[in-house]
C-alpha cells in the first residue's frame, strides 16, 4: 500500500480559497502548483500517486474545486480556470484549517446540490434498493458497486446544472445528440421510430432553471402542436421538472402518448448512453481460474 501524507479534501478546500483571494482567474494547473507551495509540500509527498496515476495532492485539489463550484464558493468563467465568489471571499476570511462537505451545507447551492443527489438515489430502482449498511458487512463488489452508483449520482447531478447554464440552442443539440444515441434519427423537433420514418415522434426541449418548472399551459400548446401535425405521439424534455396539473394533462392525452422527461431522467439517459460524459477510470477485479487446477484436465 502506498503512502499517503497528502492533505486531505477538506484541508485543501480553505487553501484554494486563499491562493485564489486575489479575485484572479487561474488556470486548474497554476493553481494546484500555487496551492502546493502556499503549503509548503515537499518534492516526496507532490510524487505520491492515486491508482491512475495521477498526483494525489492534484487529484485531491480537483475535488476540492469540484465543490466549491457546486457550492458556488468558486466560479469557472472558462474551461479549466477558477475564480473566487463573493461567498467564497466570505468564507476565506475565516482562515479556516479545514472545510468539510458538511461545513458547506451552510450554503444553499450545495444543500439544493446533496438534495438532488440523494433524490436520484431514492428514485433509482436500483440504488434504493441497496441498503445502507456497515462497509465491513459487504463483499468488495458491493462495496465498489455502491460507490460507482454514488459518484455517478453526482456526476448525472452535475450534468443538469452545466445544461441549465448552457444556452438554448446548445441544450438543443444536446438533446438531438442523445436522440441519436438511443437509436432515434430525425431533426427540426421531429425523431423518426423506425428506418423509413413511417411513425414520427415530436418533440420539445426546454432549457429551464429550477424554478421555472413546466406547466399546464405548455404542454396544452405541445398538444396542440401535434394536432396541427397530425402526430399523436411527444416527448417533451426540460432541465428543470413538471408541475402536477403538466402531468396530468400529458397523461390525460386521449389521440395518443406523450412521454415527460425531466432533469433527472434526461441526465440518466445522457449516462446510459455515453453523451456528454466520458469515462474516468476503470477497474479490473480479478478471481481464481479453477479450470487451471483442475488436475484431471491438465
């Protein structure tokens, strides 16, 4: 087992906050050499590695940044570069030694945050049906099960929140690129069900905060849309979610079927099917080939 005389997350989360307390944007890389140095590591413990390969103290401050953005305590005006809030200056001023997740439950971007993440678990057949339970009374592969369904949460959680921020038109292509993953050709609001596009399917994608959730109204003029259309079956997406009167009426749709996809289904969706996401590592279990030992084949 290797060492680890790294910093912890949470020691490294109040160390970003001051070396980024000069309101200036930095590059990620710039940063973790800034953060290195402000704590004084030495050439040994900036050498430790994770798994992958990569430098603990980074793969440590990647995490540290990671939420800090969710919590909206860093921002990141462009790809791979941080700058301090308002928020963020207000919690540096503390000078904190450590800064833990449950620390930043004092501000309501990170509590909206664990919030979702915990509802995806609820309503994910799969993950509601595991228990929480003692690591020590699992097998290795639950327990490796358990927390790839536990980052993936977060990740599908992130995924909505950089939707929400994206503009219209690019939500849209993100939608049509989904579209096609999932087997479904067509464009300009229409997917096709089969190869000949003898039965079409309309759709619509609204890019919608949280509190702009879709109404009755909307899906009426959706209804209406297909009836001028002569199409009997929708999909309707948002980023945010349906009120229950919007449900109601795409349930009560008697011409056809309208299918609703919210946030969280659409992110889940974007993860089966590889869009918008890449894989981060990989891990190989390995178990004894008993073919080998069986002595009466050799």
């Amino acid at each position: 087992m290797s060492t680890d005389n790294t910093p912890t997350i949470d020691q490294f989360r109040p160390v970003v906050l001051s070396v980024l307390a000069d309101g200036r944007v930095v590059p990620f890389r710039e940063l973790c050499t800034k953060v290195a140095d402000y704590l004084g590591l030495s050439t040994e413990i900036r050498a430790e590695q994770v798994p992958s390969g990569q430098a603990r103290y980074i793969n440590r401050i990647n995490w540290a940044c990671s939420g800090l953005t969710q919590a909206q305590l860093l921002g990141r005006p462009q790809r791979g570069h941080y700058a301090i809030t308002a928020n963020g200056r207000e919690v540096e001023s503390r000078k904190l030694k450590t800064y833990s997740e449950k620390d930043m439950l004092e501000w309501p971007a990170w509590r909206t945050y664990q919030e979702e993440v915990a509802a995806r678990k609820k309503d994910d057949p799969a993950g509601s049906s595991i228990a929480p339970v003692n690591e020590e009374l699992q097998s290795p592969i639950e327990v490796m099960a358990n927390n790839e369904q536990a980052f993936n949460y977060k990740v599908e959680t992130e995924l909505r929140n950089r939707l929400q921020q994206a503009s219209p038109e690019f939500f849209e292509k993100a939608v049509i690129k989904l579209l096609w993953a999932m087997g479904y050709g067509g464009i300009d609001g229409i997917i096709s069900q089969d190869a000949l596009g003898l039965t079409n399917v309309y759709i619509q994608a609204k890019r919608y905060s949280d509190t702009n959730k879709v109404g009755d109204p909307e899906i009426r003029n959706f209804i209406g849309s297909l009836d001028a259309q002569g199409a009997n079956l929708g999909v309707f997406i948002t980023t945010s979610s349906f009120l229950p009167k919007a449900q109601q009426s795409a349930a009560r749709y008697r011409h056809g079927r309208i299918v609703l996809i919210d946030g969280q289904k659409l992110t889940r969706y974007m993860l089966n099917y590889g869009v918008a996401i890449q894989k981060k590592q990989e891990f190989t279990l390995y178990e004894i080939d008993e073919d080998f030992f069986d002595e009466e084949d050799a």
